[in-house]
C-alpha cells in the first residue's frame, strides 16, 4: 500500500489547503482590540527596549498584560506601552538614500586623523 | 542591469541578514512562514489543555503551582509567535478562525491523553525535550520577527524539561505503583515524541526550498536521531527502559538505532482521527465562545472611556 504523507515541519504540520494565500486582511479585524507595542527597561540606567506586541481593548489592560506576558522572571523594572497605529517607520526602500551619505564622511571618525605616536591622552 | 529582487533576497538570505517584516519577500516565503509560524502558536494553545486536565489533581500545592507556571507560559509562547505571524500581514482573528474551523494544524503530540499523574512529566521530559530539539535552531531562523520569539522561547523552555524529568525522578524512587505508572507514561508517550519530529527526510519533498531560505536548518531524521541519542543515556539515570525491543548503540554509526516508527499512525492522527483530535478542538471553541462576552465588554468600555477624553 502507497502511503502519502504530506510535508510538514516543526511548527508546520500541512493544511487542507493552502489558507495562507486566501486570507484577506480586510475581514475578521472588525471585532479585534487594537494592538500595543511594548517596551522593557530591564534595569535602572538602562534604555527602554522593544520587546514585542499583544493585543488589549485599552491602555490599562495592555500594561497589565505586558507585566503577565513580557516580565514572569525578572525581565524589567519599567513598561512603555505605545498603541502600534502611532509608531512611523522610514520605507525600507528608501534605507540606501537615508543611511549611506554616513559612508562617505569618514573624517566624521575619530581613526581618520593620523596623529605623531608621541602625543598622550588623545 | 541590477539582479531581480528574488536574487537579492536570496543574497541576504545567504549572507545571514534576517529579513524584517517591511522587506520585500517572495510570497511563497511568506506564506510558508504564516503557516509555520501560526500552526506553531495553535500549538502552543492546544498544548495547554492536556495539562489543564491535571491543575486541579496536581499531587502537592508546589507540584500544582510549577504546573500552573509551565501552562502560563505555553500561553505566552503562544501569544510571541502569534504577534511575529501577524508582522506578515494575517490578523490575529483570522489565525484564530483558521484553527477552531479546523482549517490548520497544530501538533500532532496534543491529540494524546493525559491519563496519569506521570504523563505529566513525561511530557515535559520527552515533548518538551523533542521540542527544544526543535526550537533551537528556530533562534537563527532567516525571519527576525520569528527568531525573536523563539529566542524568547528557548530561554523558558528550559525550565519545562527539567521540572518534568526531576517529577519522574521522584516517582522512579518511590513505591511500587509509582515506579510502574512512570514506566506506563514513558512507554505511552515514546512512540508519538518520535513521530512529532515529521515524516522521514526521503518523504518531505519541501525541506530543500525551506533550507534554501534558511526557515529550517536541519531535518527531520537530522533531529529525531538526536533526540534518541540524548534519551536512551537521560532514562538510564530514571532506571526505566524506553518501549523500543531494537533501540541499541551502534558501534560503527556512534548512534543510537531505533525500531520502525508507524507513520500510518501519524497520518491518521494529522487527519483528525488521533484519541482527542476533537475533544482538543471542542474544548478551544468553547473557550472562544464562552469569552466572548468578556471580550465585547472590554471593548465596550474602552470605547466608553476614549468618549469621555
């Protein structure tokens, strides 16, 4: 008897069919609480960082849920919470013109200047 | 002339820069991801409920509070992996539409029951063992977003293996029934711990285009002989034997060989006919349901609330 077996990874057992290519983006959103990025300082004198998102009907409930999800073993000490809608990021496209000319400015570094050996605490 | 976008992508991809969600991606790559790394998160969700069985029949008030832990933050696995599919464009509704319809898949291991106390450590020993297997490698995925949750994973995982081979440990010492019910859960949950891995390498005809775009780095058998290498030396410390008459060292290989794996039985299990396919998927959309009121509640009040502002 022939046995087919479909493939399938860790995390990725096959499907019936292919649902990924059907979905659309505009329905079944209606109902959903907005989504929250959320921001860890994870001890005095440190930045905030990003740690990652979730979703809440409002602030307070955001903040409680990033405690129980972001911080079960001593991750932080303070949480930034930031509604994702409120967050603008430069196009990826446009990353060559924004972040080369910094290339071409070397003398902006302090290795460009070649100093006599003798000279100390420089 | 400049190469096509698809080279481009592919020269990241072998140059070891992740792709973030804004990039330009082939749509295979990310429909392959959105499925992968959703019917990783239902997982993580169905996995709960085999253990939600034994909160209330924990057998101390420290065994309980480990194992409401562990289900804490199989929630929170969840929760990383559902954001980090949403990042390529799916609403996390329609992730949770697609798994209590029935149209995605999760892991095969969580339509298994959990009949005694000990099947509770064994699968944090063996299911939470294959998946570490798994996960680790998962870290340096070519996707950010989904090597940034399983990072997150990984680094409490860990905890979810220990505390069930030290459960094990404390049955394996003591009474005569206890000994027996450890041994009854390793012989229940060996075969489909092995199975959890996926199809052999010769059957997975799709595992080249996912190495390719560094998704998966090692196979199936890659990872399954693994994981047998590593428990037929961990059960020797528990004094238990695994339920395999051909498992035995090779000399030559400096490997473990193991006895033929029934993939007919994972295929039936895949297709919905394992022993709790539909208990699993009862006991999910009741939740669903049953929370709904809650969840139009918050809703409402928080549009109360923004009125008042």
């Amino acid at each position: 008897m022939k046995t087919f077996i479909r493939k399938f990874f860790y995390g990725d057992y096959g499907e019936e069919k292919n649902i990924a290519t059907e979905h659309n983006p505009s329905r079944q959103t209606i109902n959903e609480w907005p989504l929250w990025e959320v921001f860890i300082r994870s001890k005095q004198g440190l930045d905030h960082k990003h740690v990652g998102s979730l979703h809440a009907a409002d602030a307070t409930m955001a903040m409680e849920n990033a405690r129980d999800v972001y911080t079960r073993r001593n991750e932080g000490i303070s949480i930034w919470i930031v509604e994702s809608k409120n967050i603008h990021a430069n196009n990826p496209d446009d990353a060559d013109a924004l972040f080369d000319p910094a290339n071409d400015k070397i003398y902006r570094h302090p290795s460009f200047y070649e100093l006599p050996d003798e000279l100390k605490h420089m | 002339m400049g190469i096509n976008l698809e080279e481009q992508f592919q020269q990241k991809i072998d140059q070891e820069i992740k792709i973030e969600p804004k990039d330009w991606m082939p749509q295979k790559y990310r429909h392959t991801l959105i499925r992968q790394i959703s019917q990783h998160a239902h997982s993580e969700v169905v996995g709960m409920l085999p253990e939600g069985n034994w909160i209330s029949r924990a057998p101390s008030l420290k065994r309980k509070a480990i194992l409401l832990a562990k289900i804490q933050d199989e929630a929170g696995h969840g929760l990383y992996l559902y954001s980090a599919a949403e990042t390529l464009g799916i609403s996390r509704d329609e992730m949770y539409e697609q798994l209590h319809s029935g149209k995605a898949k999760y892991s095969s291991i969580f339509n298994y029951p959990t009949l005694t106390w000990a099947d509770m450590g064994a699968i944090g020993w063996l299911v939470d063992g294959a998946a570490i297997l798994n996960q680790v490698p998962l870290c340096r995925t070519s996707y950010g977003p989904y090597a940034r949750a399983m990072i997150r994973v990984c680094k409490e995982e860990s905890f979810h293996q220990r505390q069930g081979f030290e459960s094990l440990l404390v049955l394996s010492k003591g009474t005569e029934d206890q000994k027996r019910m450890c041994q009854e859960a390793i012989n229940r949950w060996w075969w489909p711990c092995l199975m959890m891995f996926g199809p052999p390498d010769d059957q997975s005809p799709n595992t080249i285009q996912s190495m390719q775009w560094k998704i998966k780095r090692f196979s199936n058998d890659e990872l399954r002989q693994k994981f047998v290498n590593m428990i037929a030396e961990q059960i020797k410390i528990l004094g238990m034997t695994l339920p395999d008459p051909d498992l035995e060292w090779n000399e030559e290989t400096m490997q473990y060989d193991f006895g033929k794996i029934n993939w007919e039985e994972l295929k039936q299990v895949i297709q919905g006919n394992g022993p709790c396919n539909k208990e699993r998927m009862d006991a999910r959309r009741k939740a669903w349901n049953d929370g709904e009121w809650v969840r139009d509640a918050a809703s409402a009040y928080a549009a109360k609330h923004s009125k008042q502002l």
